[in-house]
C-alpha cells in the first residue's frame, strides 16, 4: 500500500509550502492538490492554481510524487494542458502524477460554455484523454475531433508520456472500462453512500470492474487510487479509524490511498495530531 496526502490550495504559498515538505518528511509516498477555478466545498475561499502549486513544491520537495487531483476539461484544452505537464514533469524531474476527471461543478459553468449531458461531458472527457495522450508522446499532433482541435501540435526532444502517468478518475461503468482500457491508473472517489460499509461495497465493485476489464484487454492489473475521506467516514478522525479504512482498502485490492491535510473547520476537518501520531509511528501499521 501506498499512501498520499492532498493539501487545498487555498492559502498563500508561504503557508502552504511547510505543509508539502512536512508531508515528505512524514514518508507520504504522494502529496496532491485539486485543479479548480473555484471548488463547490469551498465557494468562497482564497484559491490558487494547480499547475503553479505544483510546480513550487517540486522545488521544495525531492522525493515525494506530485499529483493533480484531478485535471478536467472544464476549462482547459488538451493541447495546452500538454505544455503544462511537460513542463512540471521536467520540473519534477518525473514525479508527476497526472489525474484527469470528467469534472464538476462550478467549474463548468464559468466559462459561459454550452451546457452538456452527462453522456456528452464523458464523450467530451475521453477525446481530451485521447488527445492529451497524444500530445505528450508525438510530434507534429492534428486533431478535429467534435469538441478539440489541433494543428502540427509540436514535441521537440522526444516523448514525455513515458514519464507522466494518466490517472483516470471515475464512478461509473463507462468511466471505470474507459480508465481500465486507456489509464495508467485509476482513481476513484466512489459514490454518494450513507454508510461505510455501503461506500467499501460500491468501490469494491468498480474495483473488480476496472481489473475485469483490464485483463480482458491484455492488460496488467492497473494501480487503483481510492480517496478514503469520500467515505461517510473522515479518515483522520483518529488512528483506529485510519487503519480501518486503510485495511478495508487493502483486503479490496487498492494500491493507493489518499487523505487530506486536517482542515480546522469541514470539510476535511481533522486534528493535526492524529497524523503527527501517524507519522511517528509509520503510517502503515502492518
């Protein structure tokens, strides 16, 4: 198991820098921040932007992987987005994680951009992964797809795709086969449940979906990302409640795991302590 730290970007980097040096020094394997123009749990916060972010704590970090969480199309262009991850996993030296998701809302409305089905804003979500995919591996890239279009996309110097890992992020069938068929990864915060025990059973089931799927493409099991405090549960709210939904995750088959830096106020609210006790103590407890 793998472990992973997500930190808001809604404080000025000179508050939000001791937290990823922190969070390497406490042995997350990855640290990641939301790509948002403005996040729907928090509406009227500060907020800064996930590339730049990004980019700081590369270079104030050296080991720890870095991560989007996650990229959509919401209002951004495959093409453009492929500059930027070329550039942080050059930055990074190619730890850069890379999620990519259908997205949400307010994002998708500040644009002023038609309005979307949810079957076209999947269609749309795929032939942005496409394209992005492309993009970071080719030079001389064209592309006239229904909703992007490209002309001699250049890449001098050779492909990065090598080196940035497509998380696909999804909860539904399609998304989970899509992620099974084209990911590098999947990353899922499973869907609305009322009870732990019912959140672990719908994750479980995309679970053995994605792998199903995978492997009947003639792939090797995929790494599977789940973010813990999508839960009815708050990951952080003590130890014994870490380990369990660590373990749950464990017997599911998930290769990573995925918390958040303890808010004061929800969301993610957590007492610091619980994951100073954490990392004193190794955050693995088998």
């Amino acid at each position: 198991m793998r472990f992973g730290i997500c930190i808001l970007p809604e404080k000025p980097w000179r508050e939000t820098a001791p937290l990823w040096t922190r969070a390497e020094e406490m042995g997350f394997d990855h640290a990641w921040t939301y790509d948002h123009l403005v996040w729907g749990g928090l509406p009227d916060s500060q907020w800064f932007s996930c590339v730049p972010t990004l980019a700081a704590a590369a270079g104030v970090t050296t080991r720890i992987r870095l991560g989007a969480f996650v990229i959509s199309p919401n209002f951004r262009h495959p093409v453009s987005t492929s500059r930027e991850l070329q550039t942080l996993t050059d930055i990074s030296d190619g730890r850069l994680l890379v999620g990519l998701g259908v997205g949400g809302s307010p994002d998708d409305a500040i644009l002023r951009q038609p309005e979307l089905t949810v079957r076209q804003r999947v269609d749309r979500f795929q032939e942005f992964v496409d394209l992005l995919d492309r993009t970071l591996d080719a030079d001389h890239v064209d592309a006239d797809g229904t909703y992007y279009q490209a002309r001699d996309m250049r890449l001098v110097g050779g492909s990065v795709r090598a080196r940035t890992p497509l998380l696909l992020a999804g909860n539904g069938p399609r998304s989970v086969r899509f992620a099974a068929r084209n990911g590098d990864g999947w990353v899922t915060t499973g869907r609305g449940a009322d009870t732990v025990e019912a959140w672990f059973a719908d994750v479980a089931g995309n679970h053995e979906l994605l792998q199903e799927t995978a492997a009947a493409a003639g792939r090797d099991p995929l790494d599977t990302y789940l973010s813990l405090d999508a839960s009815p549960q708050t990951a952080l709210e003590s130890v014994g409640v870490f380990d369990d939904l660590v373990g749950r995750a464990a017997e599911i088959g998930f290769t990573d795991v995925v918390v958040h830096w303890p808010r004061p106020t929800d969301p993610y609210r957590a007492d610091p302590d619980v994951l100073e006790s954490l990392a004193s103590r190794g955050l693995d407890a088998s």
